[in-house]
C-alpha cells in the first residue's frame, strides 16, 4: 500500500522459461556469424543491395532538397535575404544538381527516340541533335552507352580493391576486359553513320587497349612495388624496370604512327565513295519526312523509256544520301490500285520526263494524284535524243495531248503541266561528272522542300559538295586560249571559258585571235597556247576557218574541242559534224576528231561543269589545299611531260564516252582504237 501511495507499479514476475528464451536469443546475438568472402557471392549480393539504398535514399533526399532550394530560391528573387542555413542549403543543392545534369541527357535521349526513329523530329529533339545524330536510327542510345565506359573507366574502376588496388594488377585487368569488350561490340554493331567515325572510335579503343597492357607491364617491372625479384624477368622477359619503360614508349609511339596511318588511310578510303555533304558545315544533310509521309520522293516514269534511268536515279541517290528513302515500281509496287495512296505518301514527286511519258496512263494517274496531293515537283528531262529526249516545248505538247482527254480529271491540262514546269527541268546527262551535278540538283530540290530545311534555308544556301565532282581549275603557268574568228561563237564561247578559271590562285588566262597569234609567230605557240573549237551547225560554214584549222593543227597547237547543246545556238548532233567538217581534217596528219569533245549544257550548273571540264582537258588542274601542293604542280607543268591532244588510251570500250560522239545517232558506237594505234597517232602529231 506505501508503493502504491507513491505511484509505483509492481509488475508481475516473469516465468522461467520466458527469461530462458531471451537469454538464448542475447546470447546468439553477441556470437555474429562470421563475414562472407571477399568477392563470394553472398558479398556481392549484400554490397549490391546497400549501393542501391545508398543511391535510392539519396535521389529522394536529392528530389527533397531541390523542391527547398526552389522555393527558397524564390523568396531571394522576391528580395528577402536568406539566413546562413538556408544559404549554405541552397549552395549545396546547386553543386548537387551540376552534378547530376551530364547525366540528364539519358531522359531527353528516351523521350525524343520515337520522332527521330520515325525521320520526323520534334523541336527538342532536334534541339538535342548532337547526341543523336551522329549514330544510325537503331543506335541513338550509343552516346549512353560511351558515357557509361567512360565512367567505368575514370570513377567506378576504382572501387575495384579499394585497399590495394594501387599495388595490385586488378584495376588494370579490368580495364582491359572492359575495353575489348566494348571494341569487340563497336565492330560488329557499326553504330556511327560515317565510317571515319567509327575508325576513329576503334583505333582509340584499341590504343587505350594498349596502354591499359603497358601499364601491367610497368606495374610488373616496378622495382618498388609489390611485384619484385623474378616477376618482371619471369612474365615479360626485361631484366628491369629501365628496359621496361623503354620498351613501352617505343611501343606507344608506334602504335600511335600506325594508328595514325591506318585511320588516314581509312577516310581517304571511304572519301571514295561518294556522299552529298553541305558546304556550309561539310555534314551529311539531314532527311526529315513530312506530316503522314513515309517515303521522301515517288519517282515517276514511262517504262518504255525511262526505266532503266529512273532506275539509276534511285539507286545513285540511295548512295549519295544513306537513309534516303524512294518509292519506285519495280521495287514498291504491291498492285497498280496503290499508285494513288503511294503518291499521298511521298514528300516529294520526282517525275521523269521522256518521250512517251504523258501518253502512258498510269502515268497520267500518278502526276493528277500529285496535283490533287498538291505535291512539290521535281521535273527531270532526258537529254539523250536516243534515249527518248524531247525539248520542253515538245514535252509541253505531249502533255497537252495526253492529259487533254484524261477520262475523270478535275484539273485542267495546263494546271497540271503548269505544276510540272513550274521551275526548270533538271538535265539528266549520263557522262560521269554531268551525272553527279544532275544528282546534286535532283538532292538540292528535295532538301529545300524537306520540312527540316524550310526554317534552316541558310544551311543549303551554299549549296551541296559531292566527292568526284569537277572543282573549280586553275593553270600552273601563263595560258592562252586561241579562238577563230570565223568560227561563229567561238570567241565567245573562249571568253566564256577563261572567265570560269578560278581567280584566287594560279596563273591568269588570256585570249587571243588565232588569226593573229600565227602571225605574230614564236616558238612557244605551242607550249602556253590552246586553239578552242566552238563546234554548232555553222563552224565550217564559212571556209576561212577550216584554213585557219589547218595551219594551227600544222604548228603542233593542241585543240580542244566544245560541243554546242543548247539548240537555241544553233547545236547539232555529233555525228553531223564529220558531214561538215573538211574530209581532210578528218584524217592524217590532223586527225581532228580524235580528240574527244566536251559537251557544253544549257543549264548552268551543267554549263559550269563544261567550262571546268574544257580548261582540265587545256591543262588546268583543281585548287591544291596548301602552298607545297601548288609548288609542286607548277614544277610538274615546267619541267614535266608535255601533253598533247590526241585519242585518249582506252584498253576497253567505255559507251559513256562514246555516247556523247554517238548522240541522236541510231548507229552504235564505234569502238576506240587500240592502244598501240593511239600511241602511233601520238607520235605522228609529235
């Protein structure tokens, strides 16, 4: 009762058997179990799983302490000062989110992956191009995958034996590990679009391969580290440290020179092999589809005649633009019911234009959808007359003839062409150098109607660069280029080909009437001058140029040969031209045709490539990049072999460069002769 009066509680005595369990329970408390291995699993499980909380904890207190530092970043904004508490959390939360930020771009990659794998990126992901852009669609994730073996490699390596790892061949050895395998994985993957980007990729791998070795050697051959004794004469065979070292940077530099050469000769490798590049940034362009299209361009023709052509257009541009994307019937066509709805789906209709096109119907079917699409389009001529080529007015007149009595046709025929004619056709030339201009204009049209580039004009204004292409000439030393008088149009069309030397470097160019250039006389008339032929119907009207011909073919002047095709300049066929020419220019001594001629376009991209083709053929050679380079040239031009115009050796028949003899013809090409007859007309012009 006095305990009680005090307030104190007398609780109930425990039983036995209960103070016995809990006694056992202490006692198995204070005998822990022992420790799992190092490196068992049970150790890596429960480092694991406190790394995880560790991080999980502190993302929450991260999110936590952010959601203060904003609001307290708002009242300083507001003007009220902060305490030294808050101060000193703010800072922190600051340094915190610096932090975190290189590793924010792993949620912008996931939330943009779908509008870029679809060609159709939105504003952040176009905003968040460098990381994407340089990989393939499948690969946009690989920046991630870069940063996380970067990170590997600096930070998380070396929680790899956090006691000895300093000491010991373990870091090294993972190092190792994990870069082959990424090596490993970056060559068969291929992710990067470019190839010099890849090459470089695996040669930087494989150097740090080779530096992550060394540093084993040397880590064996340190004379005071743990490895001592017979470890570096057992493992590498060097009697020490010194010969160590030595050995090792020998090594590096080496790998380095042939690291070096092997990606130089890997880019000038894969130069080769053409691809369109803007020549305002030297990229590749970038293609974006429309709103609800799933191809960039339908290409439409007549299978009579432009099959094999149309053909040629989409797989050269397939080439010259990788991830283009164009509908063609041998390829596409599911059945002819689908050309409406394959039309719709296309951002682009490239249409081409040869003879017979407009009176096919399917054809007629596809140009009215991409009218009633409202379609832009790409209209590209034929220029071989035996091939299916017809002038634009002719091209006009069939269009109104097929398209004039089209059963069902809600637009009028004029309408319709109008949309087709609306801006120039693009010349389609088979030579080499001509294709590859025809192709830049065919990529250039689509590029300026491809949505990425309509608010991004100024990236195209420069235009597009291609390798292959003729660039912009110059001569090593002075030039003349002689021109006849009577022949119509020739001093114009020499004036014309002076003016496309490149000014900024080189020699300049001067021209001269070859009329008084053969009385003035000297003995360098054939060293720095080149007669120009400016070849139309009228060259051999008048018979004073024929004589003049003939007197600078005899002083051994090299003749270049323009073939007119504008036929507004009165052009004509090649082969009218052994019709009109002096039976005796054509054969010995003079052999005038034996030089193959440069066909000269209306279109003056096309004209341009002409003008540059006839100065290479004078002796004019590309812009070199660097002042050896043209030192070098003009050594070669001084003291070189001399070059004179006569048949070009050919050991094979090349239809490309005969087409152009052979134009309009219906007659094949005739074969070149062979090497030894060219080299016997070399000598006879000698």
């Amino acid at each position: 009762p006095a305990g009680r009066g005090r307030g104190v509680v007398l609780l109930p005595r425990r039983p036995p058997l209960l103070l016995h369990s809990r006694a056992l329970a202490s006692k198995s408390k204070s005998e822990k179990a022992p420790p799992p291995a190092r490196w068992s699993p049970q150790w890596v499980w429960d480092h694991a799983k406190e790394m995880a909380s560790h991080y999980w904890h502190g993302s929450k207190l991260l999110a936590a302490d952010t959601r203060i530092a904003s609001q307290l970043l708002v009242k300083m904004m507001r003007g009220r000062v902060l305490s030294r508490r808050e101060h000193s959390l703010l800072v922190r939360v600051l340094g915190d989110l610096l932090r975190v930020i290189p590793l924010a771009f792993f949620l912008l990659v996931l939330h943009v992956r779908r509008s870029v794998r679809s060609r159709r990126p939105s504003m952040l992901a176009n905003s968040t191009a460098f990381l994407w852009r340089d990989y393939n669609a499948p690969f946009i994730y690989w920046e991630i995958v870069d940063l996380l073996r970067k990170l590997f490699l600096t930070t998380f390596v070396f929680f790899v034996d956090e006691n000895n790892g300093n000491a010991r061949l373990l870091r090294l050895v993972v190092a190792v590990f994990i870069s082959a395998l990424y090596l490993t994985v970056l060559a068969l993957m291929r992710p990067f679009k470019r190839s010099d980007d890849l090459y470089l990729a695996c040669m930087s791998n494989f150097l740090l391969i080779c530096c992550f070795t060394s540093g084993i050697v040397i880590k064996l051959c340190d004379e005071s580290g743990a490895f001592v004794d017979y470890s570096c004469a057992y493992y590498t065979g060097l009697p020490g440290s010194y010969e160590a070292t030595v050995l090792v940077g020998v090594l590096s530099i080496t790998m380095l020179v042939v690291a070096v050469l092997v990606v130089a000769m890997n880019i000038a490798t894969a130069s080769a092999s053409p691809t369109i590049r803007l020549v305002s940034s030297g990229r590749e362009p970038a293609l974006e589809l429309s709103e609800g299209c799933e191809h960039d361009g339908f290409v439409s023709h007549v299978w009579s005649t432009g099959q094999d052509q149309a053909a040629t257009i989409v797989r050269r541009l397939q080439m010259l633009l990788p991830g283009i994307c164009l509908w063609l019937d041998i390829e596409n066509m599911q059945s002819v019911a689908s050309l409406e709805s394959a039309v719709g789906g296309s951002s682009v209709f490239i249409v081409f234009l040869s003879q017979g096109y407009f009176k096919s119907r399917n054809c007629r079917r596809e140009l009215y959808a991409a009218h009633a699409a409202s379609k832009p389009v790409i209209a590209v001529r034929e220029t071989e007359q035996a091939k299916g080529a017809l002038s634009v007015q002719g091209l006009w007149t069939e269009g109104r003839e097929g398209c004039a009595f089209e059963a069902g046709a809600e637009a009028p025929a004029d309408a319709v062409l109008g949309r087709v004619f609306a801006e120039a056709p693009v010349d389609w030339v088979r030579l080499h150098v001509f294709q590859l201009e025809s192709l830049k204009m065919i990529a250039l049209r689509m590029l300026k109607r491809s949505p990425y580039y309509r608010d991004r004009n100024e990236e195209i204004t420069g235009g597009l660069r291609v390798f292959g292409e003729m660039r912009s000439v110059s001569f090593a030393s002075p030039m003349t280029i002689l021109a006849i008088t009577t022949n119509a149009g020739g001093l114009a069309a020499a004036h014309e080909v002076a003016g496309a030397v490149d000014p900024r470097r080189g020699e300049g160019v001067a021209v001269e009437a070859a009329e008084s250039a053969l009385r003035r006389g000297g003995a360098d008339l054939s060293r720095s001058g080149r007669l120009l032929l400016y070849l139309n119907s009228a060259t051999f009207s008048q018979p004073a140029t024929a004589a003049t011909l003939r007197l600078v073919l005899e002083r051994g002047v090299p003749v270049t040969l323009l073939h007119e095709q504008d036929g507004g300049r009165e052009a004509c066929q090649f082969c009218e031209l052994f019709d009109l020419a002096p039976r005796e220019l054509q054969l010995a001594p003079y052999k005038l045709f034996d030089t193959i001629a440069v066909p000269l376009y209306q279109t003056a991209e096309l004209r341009a490539v002409s003008l540059r083709q006839a100065l290479y053929d004078m002796g004019a050679r590309p812009l070199r990049s660097s002042v050896f380079a043209a030192c070098r040239g003009r050594l070669r031009w001084r003291f070189g072999p001399r070059r004179v115009a006569v048949q070009r050796e050919r050991t094979d028949f090349d239809p490309d460069l005969d087409s152009e003899r052979s134009a309009g013809s219906s007659e094949p090409p005739t074969p070149p002769t062979s090497p030894q007859r060219s080299r016997e007309c070399a000598i006879e012009r000698l």
